[in-house]
C-alpha cells in the first residue's frame, strides 16, 4: 500500500531538512529547498509513492535542487555552527564532543566548490557508496571520486593544526 503524502511529510520532513541544511549550510534556504521539493512531489506523489523507496527519490530531489542554477547566488558566503544544525534536529549518536573542530570543518566545507561539497555530504554524511552518489549527481563514478579527492585535499590545506600547548598555562601539563 503506498503511504499517504502527509504520513510522509511526518516522517521525513525532519531527516530532509537536517540533510538540506548540512547540504546548503544554510537552515533558511536548507527549508526553502525542502519546501519546493515537497510542493513538486505533492503534485507527483501517485507516482513518487508508489517507487520503491520514495525517501530515496525526494532525497534525489532535494540535492538536485540545491545543485540547480536558481539556487547558485543564494549559497555564495555562508557559515554553519553547530547551533544551527541543532535548532533542525539535535544530533544523533554524537559523542565525540569535540563541537570547535567539527564548526571548524563544516565552515571549510561550506566553501568547497557545490558539486565537490555534494559529494562529501553525500560520502561522509549519508554514507552513499560511489555509485550511489554518481546516481545523485548525475555523472561517472570516476568523477565522484575526483570531486572528493580534490575536497578532502582542499579540507587538508585549509586544515592548520592547532600548536602543541596552546591554551595551556605557563608550567601546566608541561611536566
């Protein structure tokens, strides 16, 4: 039986909106994007709901309109810090507890390059094997790995390790 549009909403609309704001860096436009895509499949849902996994295509939908052109001016210069992904929904399962060099990573990696930033998402966030992250953007497995290749080593050069002791007192934790 396929699920009524608003069982769907209800159940996916915070899973999406938390993809869409590490995706764009940006909650606003994070529920603009989700907003759009859910009016479209609304409109399509006797056919979206009847596939197989139909949070795997609106998910589809959700990237594709983050990547889409009428979205390229809005995503110029943003930040992300960890309140902002926490007003969405609070993390799951974090306990590393390490909140300054995870806002200092989702700062770099809201300046990679979109389809380079996709793709790292994609990866690292929703854990997508290489085929399935060329499926969602739409190009060869080689490319994928090429995109994250060339962000994993702009992270790498942006990344500049804190000197050992900073913050440490003068005769504290030197013995």
């Amino acid at each position: 039986m396929t699920p009524s549009f608003d069982d769907f909403v209800a159940e996916q609309v915070t899973p999406l909106l938390r993809y869409a704001t590490v995706l764009t860096c940006d909650p606003h436009l994070a529920q603009d994007v989700v907003q759009e895509v859910l009016l479209r499949a609304q409109q399509k849902w006797d056919r979206i709901g009847s596939v197989d996994l139909p949070h795997a295509y609106v998910k589809r939908m959700v990237t594709n309109e983050y990547l889409s052109w009428r979205r390229r001016r809005a995503a110029k210069d943003v930040a992300l810090c960890m309140t902002t992904l926490e007003s969405v929904t609070p993390p799951v399962g974090d306990t590393t507890h390490h909140y300054d060099e995870r806002e200092a990573m989702l700062q770099r990696i809201a300046k990679l390059p979109r389809k380079q930033r996709a793709a790292v998402v994609l990866r690292y966030y929703e854990n997508y094997e290489d085929s399935e992250i060329a499926q969602m953007l739409g190009c060869a497995e080689g490319t994928v790995r090429s995109h994250i290749s060339r962000a994993l080593a702009t992270l790498r050069m942006d990344h500049t390790p804190e000197p050992a002791g900073v913050g440490l007192r003068l005769g504290e934790g030197l013995s």
